[in-house]
C-alpha cells in the first residue's frame, strides 16, 4: 500500500487540502516562526532531483513510460487532485489560465526548470488564503437556516466553479455548514462565531510555514504517482520517516507528538524511552522551546511539529532540553525545563504482538492463540552492521510463537488486518515459519525472468491448525503470506478480500547517485517499482488480491479503496505455477467449518449489531450531500442519537461496555476538528477502544476452535487437514527455523 508523505497532506482541511500563504500575510520573516520567502522557487538540488527521478523512471521502471507531452497532461490531472481534488479553490477561469501547462511539465522536469509547476503551486496558496479570508467575513452576519438549501459536499466529480460568484456562494455554503454542525452538537452563535474564526485564522497561521519542499514534494508525489499508484518520491523528511517506519526505531526520547493549536504536544509516551523514564512528562505537555545540549533554547510555539521533530531527533547519546508547559496548568503556568540524553527507540506498539482468548462452547473451553502483525518490518542498517538485536518481522513472530506453544494454546490466527506489507523477504521467511521447505512467492522483472523465492530451512515454528485474518487493507507482502498459506492449503484465509497489491517496489538514494557524501539528506528517495510477483500457484495478486476461504461481509471500502480503484494500476497476469506440493487438504473441513459458522453467526447478537452498525455507517458515507435547513439537519440528528442509544444499550446487554461503534462515521457529529477536540478525551476513547470485543477476531478463533474439534473427533480427517498428513500434528518442532535470523534482502 501507499505511504503517503507527511508534508503532503500536512495542512489539511477537512482532510483534503494543504494550505499556504499569499504574499501579502507572509510577512518578512523576522519573528520567531519560520516564514517561507516568496513567492516559493524551487532550489538547484530540487531541479536536479527531479530530473534524476525522470532519468531512472523512464529507464528502470518495472513499466516504463516516457516522459512526454501525454505522460505531462497525467502529471497536470494528478497534480491538481493533490491539492484541490474537491475542486474548492480555482475557477474554470484559473483552469484555463492553467491549460497550457498541461504539456509543459514534462519540459519543466527536463530542462531542470520547474517554474512552472511552482507558479501553479503558488497561485493554489492565493486562492487558499483568499478563501479562508472569505470565510473569516461570513462569519460577522451569520446565517438564515430557514430555507431548503442543500450542501454538496462530495465534489470529487464535480466541475470547478464556473467564475467567482459560484466560488463565492460555494464558501458560504461550507461555511454555513461548519456553523450548523456546531449549532447542532449545542454551541451557541457567540461560541460558534469563535471557534470558527480561530479555525480559519489558524490555517492562515499555518501555511505561513508552507515551503518550497511541500510545493516540490507535492510535484513529486504527482509525477511518481502517475507512473503507477506505488511509487513515490520522497523528500529529505519523507525519506527519514519511511526509514523509521521499515525499522521501528529511531533515536531520540520516546515521545509520539501532536500538534493542536499552536503547540507541539506530548501525546503518547514509547515504552522504554527516555521521555517514559524520567517520569517528568506526561500526555498533554506542551513543548514551548527546544535546545541541543547546553546551547540556547529554541522558541518552538507555533512551528511546524516537524520542525519541532527535527530538533527533538537526535543521535543515541547527545543532550536535549525541553521547556514544556505542563498538561496540568493554564496559560499562565509555571514552565518546565527537563534535560533528557537521547536513546535508540523501539516503536513496540508497530511489532508483532501475541496474546490468547479462550473459547467455550458448551462444556469445552479452547485456547486460540493470536498473534497481531501491524507491518512487515526490519532495521537493514542494524542488521548489515552485525546488530544481534536487530528488528525482524519473523524473528519476532518466532519467538511469540515459542511463547504460545508454552502457554497450550490449540490453534493460532495470524492477524493481518491493516497490514499495508513492508519487507517481502519479510513475508518470506516469515512463511517458513508455518511450512517446510518450498517456494513462497515468484518475483517477474520487467525482462520477463522469473524468480523464485521461498523457504529453504526445515522444520516448522508452528504445525498445528492455522487461521490467517485479513480485510481490504491487507496489502502487498501481507497478501503473499496470505496466498502462499492458502496455495499450500496451510491455514484457513479468513476475513474480507484483500487490497490487491502485486507489485515489488525499490528504493533509489538519490543522494547516493548524486554523491552526496554528507551525513544530511538532500536529494531525497525514489520508491520505484521494479517488480511484480505472483503466487506459486501462478496467478497475481495484482487487482485481485487475496479471496478467503471464509469470507465476512465487506466494508463497501471496495469502492473507494483497493488496487482496482486506481486508474493507472498494472493489470493482473498469470505465469506458470512454481513446483510445489500443498502440504494439506483443507477442503475436507472447509464447507463444515462454513456451516458452523453460518449458524453460529446467524444467532450471535454480537455479528447482528456489527451488520447493523456498518449498514448505518455505509449509508452515511454514501451520502453526497446535506440540507443546511436547522429543522431538517436537528430532525436527522435525532434520528441519530436514537439510533446510537439503541446501538449503545446493545452493545451493553452484549459485553456489559458502553458502545464503541463500527466507524467514527456511526458517532454524532461534534462539528471540531480533529485538534480542537480534549487530547485527554481521546486518549480515554483510544483506550475504551481497545476494550471493546473484537467481533470479527473471535469469530476467527471460534472457527480454529471448530476446526480443533473436527480434527479431534476424526482421525482420518485430521491426516487430511494438518500439514504434512498430520506428521507435525500439533507441533512438536519448538525450535526456531534459520531463516529467522539470517533472510535475504532486496
């Protein structure tokens, strides 16, 4: 799946637009905050990044393409989706000013000059501005919500407003949208009028810290984009937070950060860092300066929180100070200074996690164990200096697995939902974890030659019965774990259709190329696609991604949100099957496990209240527009309400917890943005979160806990079902394959 670079989106309203400043609010850049100079013009260092990004994408592309005057028009439509894909802020007026533009670009990158993209970029943070500003003046006289007037809000397929006046009368109904919303949630006109002007100012505030990089990165992430929805450039920032990501380690205090209003605030403190440590911080802290050692302290008010990340960041050993306002004070509070020495970090709330439920049914009580698996993940760096401790997907799942057989459990899911991918060889040795030795994966590059990669190490960490869960949001080398379970008939897939992701992607230091041999990133990374990889059994996982064996009912995100909703994705192929054996049967339990759990769920008030949360939570989200009439909007609110008191009673005969529903879409409109709402207050909801019953995972355990029962009762059936004709039938092998501490890497 994608990773989406930070500074892209990093001013957002209501989750679609980045904000910047017109010249006129930029100011001159004396104060303490950092003000970009303008207009915005691309660096020397950026040209040349372009132009090296062009020269390997059209060349070493898995599907290359040139950059040309067709290709420059592709650029143009995904550049302008980027930041105005609601068609909010230009004219047709501005587009056909645009027009021409549409086969420069290609030109631009070329001939190292991206004036032209910049004057796009440039002109987007005028209107922005200009539409806040506009917003700040409907404001003062308020609004008649007497008449039937109608709100489209989804304007994705919408056409740009045709001249200033439909602009105009767009802004006022969307900011009459954001006053009723508030009128709604209880706030009256003078609170409203309040909140909303400190909204608006705020994002005029914020975008006077946009930048050269973000209209760059913006640029980039269209271009690459347009080669194929997987590959992505990724500035100096992007690139070091991509890094962490893959090794789930950093070196700094252990703090994860958030921004709200103007300040940097302690929103979570990592296990085991020094932050956590020192016992000094706490969740709510506002960090108001930042100094490197004994040095002078840094005014970080108002910043860009990754500008104030960069100067918490450090190497494993130096000295940071922060002055904080403590979480517990008001604005007048008695400041903080903590000295803190900086450590390497483990990001454990990313890593594979274990840990057991207990079925009953009837007189019999198993236990299934699970483990949780948010990516595929690992520190190369660590690993290729000879690190013993390095961070590695399999590894880890080796050793919780070891942990598992410990504690008896009978059964094992492997939970990869929301798992985008990450390592391949990840994936791979992963795999060997489950199976002897065979193939896991072929890999085609754009030549045609195919490779085969899988496990070589006998011996199995687990070889009893095997579930593995995973929905729309399992990608990439979560998919290959998946498939290549299900070819070898291995473990049950359970769950909903995977994303689709067949493709192999690598990254280009572009500073490497550029010789660039200081320790700071200047050039960037390029994620290109270079591969695509295919089942054993021959066929992709391209579009199609994975098909459980047992299938729950899907999200509806299917629509919006997978590889077949790309317009530019790769189509799926197939190759000839890799030589391998399935190591089972499951077939001959598949269709009585299937009406096991069709009865089963057919009388479970639990699943009855998951179908009907999320058939409200897909009616909701499919709605395009809304009446800005106050009795109509106060009729649907309490339509709601009711709806959620019903939901939330049910939920409490059910597991005696008060409700947590299926999607944020389901609660009741508050009218705040995410950074106005009580740090604390979601923290709390965060936390109830992680209480509530996982329907869907136990529904998962309770099908292994069926299988079980199958297998006990049935010795025949259980020679067809466990691996290896049931050699390995609830395991014996406990020690840990090689490939768990020494896998290839690409």
């Amino acid at each position: 799946m994608k990773f989406r670079p930070a500074l892209v989106f990093l001013l957002a309203f209501t989750a679609t637009c980045v904000f910047a400043q017109s010249a006129a609010d930029l100011g001159d850049g004396s104060g303490a905050r950092k003000v970009a100079s303008w207009p915005l013009k691309p660096t020397a260092i950026e040209t040349e990044a372009a132009w090296m990004s062009a020269s390997f994408l059209t060349r070493y592309h898995y599907d290359a393409q040139p950059l040309d005057d067709a290709m420059s028009a592709r650029i143009y439509k995904a550049y302008f989706k980027l930041f105005d894909s609601e068609k909010v802020f230009f004219t047709q007026v501005d587009m056909a000013r645009f027009a021409p533009l549409k086969t420069q670009l290609d030109d631009a990158i070329w001939n190292k000059d991206l004036s032209a993209p910049f004057s796009i970029f440039n002109l987007y943070v005028q209107r922005a501005v200009e539409r806040m500003n506009y917003a700040r003046s409907l404001l003062k006289q308020g609004f008649d919500f007497s008449a039937d007037e109608n709100y489209t809000f989804d304007r994705k397929d919408a056409d740009w407003p045709k001249d200033q006046a439909a602009l105009d009368d767009l802004w006022r109904k969307r900011t009459m949208n954001d006053w009723l919303r508030l009128k709604l949630a209880g706030k009256n006109d003078a609170d409203i009028r309040k909140t909303l002007d400190k909204r608006y100012a705020g994002y005029i505030e914020r975008v006077r810290q946009v930048n050269g990089e973000d209209a760059f990165q913006t640029f980039m992430t269209a271009y690459a984009e347009t080669t194929d929805p997987h590959t992505d450039y990724f500035g100096p920032q992007a690139a070091e937070n991509f890094e962490i990501a893959m090794k789930l380690s950093l070196e700094g205090i252990g703090a994860q950060l958030e921004s709200r209003d103007d300040y940097t605030m302690i929103a979570k403190l990592v296990p085991g860092g020094p932050a956590l440590k020192s016992n000094k911080f706490k969740p709510g802290d506002r960090i108001l300066a930042v100094g490197q050692g004994d040095g002078p302290l840094v005014d970080v008010v108002g910043q860009r929180i990754d500008d104030v990340t960069k100067l918490i960041r450090g190497k494993k050993g130096t000295v940071v100070r922060l002055e904080i306002l403590p979480a517990d004070v008001g604005q007048d509070g008695k400041h903080e200074l903590i000295t803190l020495v900086r450590d390497k970090i483990s990001l454990e709330d990313a890593a594979a996690s274990k840990k057991i439920i207990d079925i009953k049914d009837g007189d019999v009580t198993r236990k299934i164990g699970v483990i949780s698996l948010p990516s595929f993940y690992s520190d190369f760096g660590a690993r290729s200096e000879g690190d013993k401790d390095f961070k590695s997907t399999t590894r880890d799942v080796a050793k919780l697995l070891g942990e598992l057989k410990a504690a008896g459990v009978q059964g094992v899911v492997v939970d990869l939902r929301n798992n985008g991918g990450g390592s391949l060889d990840e994936a791979i040795s992963m795999a060997g974890l489950f199976i002897e030795k065979g193939p896991v994966v072929q890999v085609r590059d754009s030549n045609g030659h195919v490779d085969v990669q899988g496990n070589d190490d006998s011996g199995m960490a687990w070889s009893g019965p095997l579930a593995v869960l995973v929905n729309r949001s399992s990608a990439s080398a979560s998919e290959i774990f998946a498939a290549a379970i299900q070819d070898y008939h291995r473990g049950l897939i359970i769950g909903e259709p995977s994303f689709g992701k067949g493709t192999v992607q690598r990254l280009v230091d572009l500073d490497h190329i550029a010789n660039n041999d200081s320790e700071k990133r200047q050039f960037g990374e390029l994620k290109m696609t270079i591969q695509e990889f295919f089942r054993i059994n021959g066929g992709s996982t391209q579009l199609k991604g994975v098909t459980p064996d047992i299938e729950f009912p899907k999200n509806g995100d299917d629509k919006d949100f997978g590889e077949s909703t790309y317009d530019n994705a790769l189509k799926w192929t197939q190759i000839a099957p890799a030589d391998y054996r399935p190591v089972a049967d499951l077939n001959a339990y598949l269709p009585q496990l299937q009406q096991l759990h069709d009865t089963r769920v057919s009388k479970s008030p639990a699943w009855k209240l998951m179908l009907d949360e999320l058939a409200q939570f897909k009616m909701m989200r499919d709605k395009t527009s809304i009446s800005l009439n106050f009795t109509t909007r106060e009729a649907e609110r309490k339509q709601q309400d009711a709806l959620q008191t019903e939901f939330r009673n049910r939920h409490k005969a059910i597991d005696g917890t008060d409700a947590v529903l299926a999607d944020e879409g389901n609660a009741l409109d508050d009218g705040l943005d995410a950074n106005e709402r009580s740090l604390k207050s979601e923290l709390k909801e965060e936390k109830d979160a992680k209480k509530a019953k996982d329907v869907e995972l136990n529904e998962t355990a309770h099908i292994l806990f069926d299988a079980v029962g199958l297998i006990k009762a049935d010795p025949k059936l259980a020679a067809e079902v466990l691996p290896y004709g049931g050699r390995f039938s609830m395991p014996v092998i406990a020690a840990v394959p090689a490939s768990a501490a020494s896998t290839a890497t690409h």
